[in-house]
C-alpha cells in the first residue's frame, strides 16, 4: 500500500448542493495520507460558501482559498495544483465522485511504475443532453502497454479524455500543465492529454472507478460554425504535437492517427454517403473561414499602415531642433 502523500485539487465555480456528494465520497478515501485544495473562483451562489466552510471546519487536511475575482476555468485548475504540497496529485471536480479505492489504487499503480507520469481508472460517463436524454458510457482504464495500445484507446473512446482526472506524479504535472491554458476552453483537455500520451508513459488500474457527469443543459449552445472551427483547431492541435514530438519514422502514423479521432468523433455519420457529405460540407467550410480569415488579416494590415503612414511626420527642410536625432514614434508605438 502507498504511502505517498497526495494532493486533491478542487476548483470550483458554483457547485451547488451536489458538491456534498464529491466531499464525502473524497474525504471516505481508503487512501487517508491527502489534502484536499479547494478554490472557490469567486462563486455567486450563498450555497458553495456554506458547503465548502462548513466541511473546511470539520475536516483539517482541506485548504479553502476564496479567490477575489473570477480568473477562469483553466487558470483555476492551474492555481490548484501549484498549491500542492503532495507527492501525487489529482484534479476533482465538485459534481462527480469515486470508488473509495480510487486514491490509493492509482497511487500504487504509480509507485509500481516509476517511469509513468500518470496513472488511471476506469471511468462511467454519464451525459445528459439538451432534450434531457440521458447516455451512459464507459471508458476503461489506460492500458499497460506501449504508447500505440494506449493511443488506440484514446482514440476509440471519446470521453477518454477524462483520464485527466486521474494521478500524476506532482512535480511532472506541474511543469507540463501551464502548456494547457493555450488550447480552447472546451477542447483543451483533449489536445493537452494527447501530447501527454505521445510521450509519457501512461498506466492504469480497472479496480478504481472514476464517476463523470456531463450535463449539456448547462453549456451554452455552440452554433454550427464555431463546432466545426473548434474541430478544426483541435485537428490541427493534434497533427501538430504528432508531428513535433514523435521520432521522425513515427510522424506519419501519428498524424494518421491524429485525424482518424477527428474523423471519428466529429465527421463519421451512420452511412458513407452521408459522412461523405459532411466532408465536404466541413472541408468548403474550413477553406471559407480560412479565405475570409485571411482577407480580414490583410484588410487590418493595410488599415493599420494606413494609419501609420498619416501618423507619419510630413517632410520639412529643417526639422525644429527639439526633433534632430530623436526618433520618431508612430500612433501605435505611443499607444503602446
């Protein structure tokens, strides 16, 4: 059994009464060598400041921090685990909850395997959908095997991505989490955890059990066109980070791989007629926001040296002597 001490992380916004669930089932950990680090980012509701005081008080391993203003979701995450004092640390989210294992099974996987950066359980999805439909999935834990097996994994079960809640060994994640805070809100976790899997090595343990819960009825609606301009992100993401950090005889097969989880989870419809159509449809699309993005970014570039150009000083035979070997600084420079 580990004896690791272990960092919980708990950024907050709003959590309501179901944040009491996620507490108690954290606190029950058979694991009991934790702190708990929670950060209220400066939620309206009376509620999450009641439930979060009230369990600080009664149980000493909980940090609270109530943040002054709103510093966004990702940035909130961040904030959490550069508290950790722990040797492991995991992300909690206030509306999930887990085997009472969880905690200590993921950490011996860990001390088990001293090369692995991460360590995972198996996860029930459950998702509740605009019309109230609710879906349940199940996504098992990272295979013990090469970075291939685990990318197969990924790659097949959209909601691995969950595998972030899963333990790190603090002092790796702690340097390589900031890198998350470029990608998009709703996409970040996807392309963050896949530059993850091409390099380090990932493992897992089926006897913890991770319990998510999405609900689409709280998010605001993406319209058609930021759905697939975020995909299109997300592709690129991917191809990218394949491309940079697989050895040169694995770049193309990464990148193969890349878009095959695009191509599955974003462009793959019932039959191939209509999957062909929506290819086309998505590639017309990108071209066009990639047309119009360019014609804007030229339009500004030539609004702007049109500026500068009046901002200009006009041509005199003798400059005041105020202005003789000094510089000369555009509208945009002094803005500056």
């Amino acid at each position: 059994m580990s004896d690791k001490f272990v960092s919980i992380g708990m950024p907050v916004y709003n959590g309501g009464e179901s944040m009491r669930r996620a507490l108690d089932c954290l606190l029950a950990q058979t694991h009991s060598n934790f702190e708990l680090i929670i950060s209220d980012n400066a939620s309206t509701d009376s509620v999450t400041k009641a439930i979060t005081e009230d369990y600080a008080r009664r149980d000493s391993r909980i940090r609270l921090t109530r943040q002054p203003f709103n510093q966004g979701a990702v940035p909130n995450f961040i904030w959490v685990l550069h508290e950790a004092k722990g040797d492991y640390f995991m992300w909690a989210a206030h509306d999930d909850f887990w085997s009472s294992n969880y905690v200590e099974a993921l950490a011996n996987r860990l001390d088990q395997v001293p090369d692995a950066v991460l360590s995972t359980g198996a996860a029930r999805v459950a998702t509740t959908r605009r019309n109230g439909m609710k879906e349940q999935e199940i996504v098992p834990s990272a295979p013990n095997g090469d970075r291939d097996m685990t990318l197969a994994v990924y790659i097949k079960h959209f909601m691995a991505c969950v595998w972030v809640y899963g333990l790190y060994r603090t002092a790796w994640v702690a340097k390589a989490a900031p890198e998350w805070k470029q990608y998009p809100l709703l996409s970040g976790d996807v392309i963050w955890l896949w530059g993850v899997l091409l390099q380090k090595q990932v493992v897992g343990d089926s006897a913890a059990t991770f319990f998510y819960t999405a609900d689409h009825r709280v998010r605001k609606k993406m319209t058609y066109r930021q759905t697939v301009v975020m995909w299109g992100i997300v592709g690129f993401h991917l191809t990218r980070l394949s491309w940079q950090r697989l050895p040169a005889n694995d770049r193309v097969q990464g990148v193969l791989k890349a878009w095959r989880y695009v191509y599955l989870h974003h462009l793959k419809r019932k039959n191939p007629i209509t999957t062909t159509i929506r290819i086309i449809k998505m590639a017309l699309l990108w071209c066009w926001i990639g047309i119009e993005t360019g014609f804007h970014r030229l339009m500004k570039n030539a609004g702007l040296r049109v500026v500068q150009g009046h901002n200009q000083p006009k041509e005199t035979t003798h400059l005041p002597a105020a202005s003789q070997g000094s510089t000369v600084k555009t509208g945009k420079r002094n803005a500056a």
